[in-house]
C-alpha cells in the first residue's frame, strides 16, 4: 500500500467516525428532549444528593484531621469545666467538644479555625 493509499483510507476512515459521532450527538440530543419533566427533576435531586453526601464526606475527613483527633489530648473534668490536656497545653471549655475546640485554636495558634 502506498503513501497516498494510506493517506485516503485514514481520511475515509475518518469521515465514516465523524459521520458516526454526529449521529450520536444527535441521538444524545433527541434523547434529551424526549425526557420528561420528571426525569431532569429527578436527575437534579439526585446530583444534589450527591453533592451533598460529598459535602458530608469531606466534613467528616476534615474532622478527622482536627489536632484535638489527632493528637487525643486527655480530656477529665475539673471543677465542672471540660479540660483537654495535652503536654503543657491546656484547654478548657464548658463542654467537651468547646474543650477540644479551645485545643484546636491553641494548637494551631489562631484566634479562630
């Protein structure tokens, strides 16, 4: 097979796909109209579902990269304050979790996470 023989067959070949992925988009196309009302809802819902099991996913990650869950400081009750202690580092809050929050801000050095 020559060059040139080559070079036709690659363009038929490649004006058959075109002609293949045209008519696809257009099926694609009528298919997407052909849909009811319900089914884009029902699709919306469930991409927001989704969205939202993503969201959750990530929170939970996040929370698990949290210095009071990573480090687990000791955490007692003194005096009817929740105490988090974790080396020399100290704090305390009126309930568990504003104790590890308070932990969270010292380690990191901010005034606010």
């Amino acid at each position: 097979m020559t060059l040139e023989e080559m070079q036709l067959d690659l363009a038929q070949h490649t004006t058959e796909a075109q002609k293949l992925v045209n008519a696809s988009q257009v099926r694609c196309s009528r298919n997407l109209e052909a849909q009811t009302d319900a089914d884009r809802k029902k699709a919306v819902y469930e991409m927001e579902a989704m969205q939202e099991a993503l969201e959750r996913a990530q929170k939970q990650a996040l929370n698990h990269m949290r210095p009071c869950m990573t480090f687990r400081p000791m955490l007692i009750q003194e005096e009817g304050v929740w105490v988090a202690i974790y080396g020399a580092l100290r704090a305390t809050g009126p309930t568990p979790e504003t104790a590890h929050q308070e932990f969270d801000r010292q380690w990191v050095g901010k005034d606010e996470l």
